[in-house]
C-alpha cells in the first residue's frame, strides 16, 4: 500500500532534523503548536492503519484518545505526580480494552454499518463522561500534576519542560511511523492489506479475518490511547469534546487530506490541517465555517490527499492496483 | 411505580420515536436509494427548528411558520441535492462521511452567524395550549398528544404513498436495486431529487413541530442526527418498517432510561443498540 514518493521521503527526514533543531530558537508558542500537532499526527496514524491498512472507516476513533486523556487525569494522584511507569501502561491497557469491546460488535459489520456504530459508540462514551459526575461532567477534570518520568528514583525527563515534552512528542511521533511501517510489513499486515482489498479471498484462504480486523482496531485503539496521555500531559486538562464526533471527523480528514496511498499521509494532514485551522482561527470568530468549505473542497479537488501531489506516477500505480 | 405515571411514559416515549421516525426515515431512504451517508440530514432538523422559531417571532404563529418554512426546506433540500449530494453518487462512503461533515460545519456556522448562541423557545399554537389535569401532581400537555397526532398522520400518509402508489413502489424497487430500476425506464435520478427533498422536508417539519417542546438551540441537529442513526443501525439500512420499530424502540428506551437510571440515561439507548447487534449485525430488517 505504501505509495510514498521518494522526494517526500525525504523532506520528511529534513522535517524530522529540523524539528529536532526547533526548539532551540522557536517561541514558547510554536513548540506548543507543534507539541500538540505531533499529538495528533499520531492520532491521525492510528485511524490511518485502519483506514488504508484494512479499509475499515470509523467515525468514532477519537472515543480512544478521549478515553487515554480522561483515564491519565482520572488516574492521577492529587497531590503528586504519576509515574509514568504504570500511567502509561493504565492507559494503553484501558484505550485497548475499550477498543476490545467496541471492535468486537463493530467489525461484525462493514461499509455504512460500521461508520455509523463507530460514531455511535464515540457518542456513546461522550455521552457517559459528559454526564458522569466523577469525571467532573460537561467542565471535565484538571490534572494537577503531569507524569514523572523516574529512573531509580532519580527524575530523567522533566515532562514540565516545554522543549523535553516536544522531544518525547516527537520521539513517539517518530516511533508509531516505524511501528506501523514494521507491522505493515510482517505477515500480520500483508493479511491485513490482503482484506481491505479483497475479503472473501483472503476468507477462502482461511484467514479469520473479522479476528485480523479486531486486532488492527484493538491496536488503533491503543496507539489512539497515547495520543490522548500526550494531548492530557501537555494541556494538563481534558473535556468530554475530546470524545465527541467533530473530532473523530477531524481526525479523518487529517487521514484524507494527508492522503491514503502514502504511510507519510496523517502526518502530513495532521500538520496541514492543524496550521490552516490555527489560520483560519486567526482570522476569523466564524473559522468554522471556513473549515467546512475547506473540507469540502479538499475532498472534491483532492481525491489523492496532499501526499498525491508529490506522485506523479499516479496513474500506473492505479493501474497496478487493477 | 403509579401505573398512570408508567402509562404517560409510554406516551412520552412514542411521541418521541414517532418524531424520531420522521427524521430517521429520510435518512434510511436517502442511504436505501442514493447509497449516500448524509451526516448533514440532522441539519434539515435544525434549520426547521431555527425556522419554527424565526417565522413564528416574525408572524406570531406557528401554523404561519411551518406554511413558510416547510417549502423553504424544501427548496434547500432539492438545492442541497443537485448541488453537493448527485457528486458523491459515485464516490466511496469516505468521501460522502467527510463532504458532508463539511456541510455541517457550514450549516452550524450559518446558523450561528444569524441567530447566535442563545437558547430560544417556540410557543405552541394556541388552541394546543396547556394540558389536561390528571390527578393533582399529574398532568400532560395537549401539544404533545397533537404532535404524536401529527406524526401518526404522517405515518399513514407515507406508507399509503410507499405501499399503494406507483411512485411509491419505484422508491421500494429504487431501494432494492437501482441499476435494474434504471434500466426500466425509470429516472432514478429525478427519483433520487425528490426522495432526499423529502427527507429533508420531513426533517424540517420534525424540528419545526418539535420547537415548543424542547428549545432551540445551537447543536440541536447533531444530537438528533446521531439517535437518528441508532435507529436506522437498529431498523436495518434503507428498511421504513425497520426504521418505524426501532424509531418507538429508542423512544421508549430513552424515555425509560431518563425516568429509571437517570444518572446513565443518555447511555441507554445505545447500550439497546449493542444487545440487538450482537443479535443481529445487520439490523432487524436488514438484509446482510
């Protein structure tokens, strides 16, 4: 599936060095921005195995981030930090096991049906944390102090500081790219690929495929879960809109917008979309509106996102797909 | 529990899925017929609740508004189609999830460019007015036994239009297998026009007749939209019949949920859509 032209390799490998250098000359604000766009760059990552790694659309995936973000602040002492040694691991273990069950029903379905019972468990989960008073309702929670990071009890990451929260972002941003890219490449990702373009077939080869798709959606879920613990240690806050269906719609249009046929594609998204919404927030109160003639454009215009622009061999490449 | 109580419940949760069907079942039509997801349709909701609200301050009376607004719904629905919805025809569901959460977007932000973020309230139609005294604590409101009176009328009218008129048996055929319906000689595309039109029509009479009930208020069609596909998930896609069960189904769930686990109510319904799932991936009168 991967389609990235050689030029985008490379310019993402000088992005990644000239992030790395960033920190050292850029303002407080653009190493917040990009703190946070590398977060969701990850996010976008995760719907994107799903998306063009099995073919499965789901509307709610950013029930998992809100769910990583809400059990960090739910989780954390008041009084002190967290280590990160077992928050991490709390929140991986619980985004899985809520993609567990979520997947479980919904990769029973395809096409349309799973569209709508992802959205509709997202709704789900947003409903449940928006009314549920121990997660402190529509306001959401604080989280007083953000995770420790300790090594025989000395501290080795300060999360505190700005630049060390960036590095950690970027390296794990950096980490979920290979990891996917390694799990596309094992047999587990050809069987993968294998369903999103022909299911019956790969069925009749004796693959169980609906066990293949809930173990990509599991991952997902998980992957999704330590975007949200990054997205509750920067902002040292969360709310139920973290759940809510605008930004599972968001996040897929990262996924588009980036474009399908390259494995570079959320990320590319994740940081076009996030910078022409900061734009548009910028200049105008009603920046949603525009957002939405955006989107609309892009997915009219742009069938192959941002990253189909750099392919010039687009057309026997279809071919090859037949 | 007073048995009285328990029975204007019930009221209450079939006067809510019969509103529920109204919009639901444009939805399932227009999935069963165009095989587009529109995630915009709780938008028709919200402009005829916005309609309701505006035209009734403008003309003092709701019977006005919905004369007014109705064929301007309609007029947008039919605008809507041949402008933004006859693209995706081709196109895969992932193009149709996002163009039309565009579409939202815009809609939202219009809405909130012209009525801003306040809370309104519609006043129902005067001889609707107040309700009839049960017993000294209970009572129910006469504008809500109208609008069940309303919706029912509209049941019948469109299983009467779907079950016993021609055009009704190319919008069943439409649904089951558009190639071949083309192939007879029938114009699925003017057919597609008026299936979403209506849809959008019902929508929007939905939300101009639900405007005294609840208020009005910015995100309305949103909430709506996503019950909304609870109940056609449950009904089974592009079935009315369907639709119509599951639609009295979920509200009588969410009525129930509201009275008896109020602390987890939102989370009832869909917890009635998971246990029918797992009974049924393709919905009650779905076809698999």
């Amino acid at each position: 599936m991967d389609r990235t032209p050689r030029l985008l390799t490379i310019l993402a490998l000088l992005a990644v060095v000239v992030l790395a250098c960033l920190p050292q000359f850029a303002e407080r604000y653009t190493i917040q921005l990009l703190t946070r766009i590398m977060t969701m760059a990850i996010l976008a990552m995760s719907l994107g195995l799903l998306v063009s790694g099995v073919g499965l659309v789901s509307l709610g995936h950013a029930a998992f981030f809100g769910l990583g973000a809400y059990v960090l602040a739910l989780a954390s002492p008041a009084n002190e930090a967290a280590s990160v040694w077992w928050a991490l691991p709390l929140v991986i273990g619980a985004s899985a096991l809520a993609a567990l069950v979520i997947g479980a029903l919904a990769v029973r379905t395809s096409g349309i049906y799973f569209i709508m019972l992802t959205l509709a468990f997202g709704q789900m989960l947003f409903y449940l944390f928006h009314d549920a008073k121990f997660a402190g309702g529509s306001d959401g929670r604080y989280l007083n102090f953000r995770p420790a990071v300790e090594f025989m009890g000395q501290e080795i990451l300060t999360l505190n500081d700005r630049p060390t929260l960036f590095y950690v972002s970027l390296a794990l941003m950096v980490l979920t790219y290979l990891a996917i890219g390694m799990m596309l490449r094992a047999p587990f990702g050809r069987a993968i690929l294998g369903i999103r373009v022909n299911e019956p077939r790969m069925k009749a080869l004796g693959y169980n495929t609906n066990r293949y798709k809930l173990t990509a959606f599991v991952i997902a879920g998980a992957i999704a879960g330590i975007a949200g613990f990054l997205y509750a240690t920067q902002y040292r806050a969360v709310n139920p809109a973290l759940f809510g269906w605008r930004e599972s719609g968001l996040v897929l249009m990262m996924v588009i917008l980036g474009g399908l046929r390259s494995r570079l594609g959320p990320v590319i998204g994740a940081f076009a979309l996030v910078l022409v919404e900061e734009l548009f927030q910028a200049l105008t109160d009603h920046w949603l509106m525009a957002m939405g003639v955006f989107v609309i454009v892009v997915v009219l215009l742009l069938p192959d996102g941002l990253a189909g622009l750099f392919d010039r061999k687009r057309d026997a490449a279809e071919a090859d797909d037949g | 529990m007073d048995p009285l109580f328990v029975a204007l419940q019930i009221l209450n949760g079939i006067q809510y899925g019969l509103l529920l069907f109204l919009i639901a079942s444009g939805l399932t039509l227009v999935f069963g017929i165009l095989q587009v997801i529109n995630l915009a349709h709780g938008s028709f909701y919200m402009i005829g609740a916005y309609l309701a609200f505006w035209l009734t301050a403008r003309t003092g009376s709701l019977w006005t508004a919905i004369a007014i607004g109705l064929p301007l719904a309609l007029v947008l629905g039919l605008i809507v189609e041949r402008v933004m919805i006859r693209l995706l025809y081709a196109r895969d569901h992932l193009t149709q999830v996002l163009l039309t959460y565009g579409l939202i977007l815009v809609f939202n932000e219009a809405q909130r460019l012209l009525f801003g973020n306040d809370v309104h309230g519609v006043a129902a139609p005067e001889i609707f007015a107040g309700s009839i005294r049960l017993t000294d604590t209970l009572s129910y409101p006469i504008y809500r036994l109208a609008v069940s009176g309303v919706c029912l009328a509209l049941v019948l009218v469109m299983y009467l239009v779907i079950q016993k008129t021609r055009l009704g048996m190319h919008i069943r055929a439409g649904a089951v297998d558009r190639e071949t319906v083309q192939l007879l000689g029938i114009n699925i595309q003017a057919l597609s026009t008026f299936v979403f039109a209506a849809g959008a029509g019902l929508a929007a009479l939905a939300g101009m007749i639900a405007a005294p009930l609840s208020s009005v208020y910015p995100g309305i069609g949103e909430h709506i939209l996503i019950i909304c596909f609870v109940v056609v998930v449950i009904g089974g896609i592009g079935s009315i019949k369907g639709a119509f069960i599951a639609a009295l189904l979920v509200g009588l769930a969410d009525t129930f949920g509201k009275v008896l686990i109020p602390e987890f109510s939102s989370v009832t319904v869909y917890a009635v859509m998971a246990v029918i799932l797992l009974w049924r991936p393709q919905g009650l009168f779905g076809r698999a």
